[in-house]
C-alpha cells in the first residue's frame, strides 16, 4: 500500500427533493472529514447525476460518478427518511455502479424531521449496501429533529453533533485503511 | 468453481492487479450485456449458483479496480 496515498471518502447527498435538510448535514459532515489531514472527500449530489430513468443498473452509469466511486476508499451516504425508506433517486444512482463499491467501507447518516433521526431509513440500506459489496461500518450518525439542528443559513445550533460526527469518522477512517489493504495486498486464495 | 489463473494488469499503472473478490451476479438484462462487452467473454452461468461469477481485482500501486468474469 502507498502510504501517502491519501484517502478518498466522498459524501453523497441521498435526496434529490426540494427545500432538503440533509444537504447541511452533508455540508457538515464534508467539512469535518476536511479538517484531517491525509483525508480528501468531495459532496457528490444525487441531483445533479443526470442519470436516465427509461434504463437502470450499470448500463446507465455516470462516468464522473462511477470514477469518483472508484478512487473513494470509503463513502459516507446522508440519506433522509422518506416513508421509512430511502429515495427512489439514491437507490438508482448506487445501483448504477458495483464493481467500483467492492470491499470499500460506508458509513450512514440518518436525517429525518422527527425524532427517531432516519434510524429505520438506515436499517434499510444495510442489505442493499451489503449486496453492492460494500462493508458497513457500526457507527451511524443521527440527526433527529434536523429542522432544531441547523440555522436557516446552515449554520450548526447544536455542538453535541461534531463529536458523534468525530467518533463515526474515526471507525470510517480506520475501516477504509484496513480494507484499502485487503483490496491492494491479500488474494482471496 | 471456475477460476481465471492469469493476473489482471491495471489499464492505468501496468501492474498486476490483486484478485481479492469473488461475487455471484444475477443477470438483470442490460446490465449482464454490460458485464459481457466490459469483459469481452461470454457470461457463464453457474448452473449450481444460478448466476455469473465475477471476479473483483484491485491495483496494489494506484487503487483502480477491474473485473471479470470467473
């Protein structure tokens, strides 16, 4: 491995809908991975991948997404809760790549209005990430009432979040090391 | 299990590529015809398994990662 080959950890904006909150989460959480040094990440939002919808799966992939996907090490997904689930959008553009995802590591942020913080849009993506390859890590973060959380302006009412944001980043960070490796040095026989 | 002996070399470095993944993939139409220009061989699928065997690789200089069919 290259050890000065810094990480990639881009962070994709799972909501195409007007008016989105999680766009401040996303903000949020692309300055706070900015602040470590050997750590590069980029927001990638879903709204603007001009993906077809009369297709779906690899036949339709983004080559500026599918490239990004390939040299991230690691994602970081902010993904609202709709009806318990996740957006139709974000389920085609992750579904438009796979051999780019395989063993790298993800990380979920839930946002949602009330107060449960996108927990069930989260149990959700847990198989379908699974089965992209990708390897989910075991700390979430939460953004319960998000409408308390952010000033109109995206400014940040509430400190408490960059710890929990600290402590996901950390086990994202050392994640995305130990299968970097994996990837680059150990065969699977 | 059918197993592609050859390294794959990474179109970007020249290196040979570490092979560090096997995924069964179902076809799903377009994007089993996708698997099959990208690879150049035929999809085969495993009569056992029920689907394609890709095989995932990974570029031990630069990162990139390719596959191919088992």
């Amino acid at each position: 491995m290259e050890a000065t080959r810094p990480l990639f950890i881009p962070v994709i904006l799972g909501t195409a809908r007007m008016g989105r909150m999680s766009l401040h989460v996303a903000q949020l959480v692309v300055r706070e991975i900015s602040k470590h040094a050997g750590v590069k990440t980029e927001l990638i939002d879903i709204a603007q991948l001009p993906l077809p919808t009369n297709d779906a799966g690899e036949a339709i992939k983004h080559p500026a997404f599918s490239v990004a996907m390939d040299r991230a090490d690691a994602l970081v997904i902010v993904s609202p809760e709709y009806n318990h689930g996740y957006s139709g959008l974000l389920k085609h553009v992750l579904d438009s790549c796979l051999k780019e995802y395989i063993h790298k590591a993800v990380g979920i942020v839930g946002v949602s209005a009330g107060p449960f913080g996108g927990t069930r849009v989260i149990e959700n993506l847990l198989p379908v990430l699974r089965e992209l390859g990708l390897v989910t890590i075991f700390w979430d973060v939460n953004f319960a009432s998000v409408q308390k959380v952010f000033a109109a302006d995206g400014t940040l009412l509430d400190e408490r979040y960059i710890r929990r944001i600290d402590k996901f980043l950390k086990e994202l960070f050392w994640m995305a090391k130990m299968l970097r490796h994996g990837r680059e040095q150990i065969p699977l026989e | 299990m059918a197993k592609t002996a050859d390294k794959m070399i990474c179109p970007r470095c020249g290196v040979e590529m570490n092979h560090h993944c096997d995924k069964l993939v179902y076809g799903t139409g377009s994007q089993e015809a996708e698997l099959q220009e990208n690879t150049q061989i035929d999809p085969v699928i495993d009569p056992l398994l029920g689907g394609v065997i890709s095989e995932f690789h990974t570029c031990p200089k630069c990162g990139t990662a390719a596959c191919r069919n088992a």
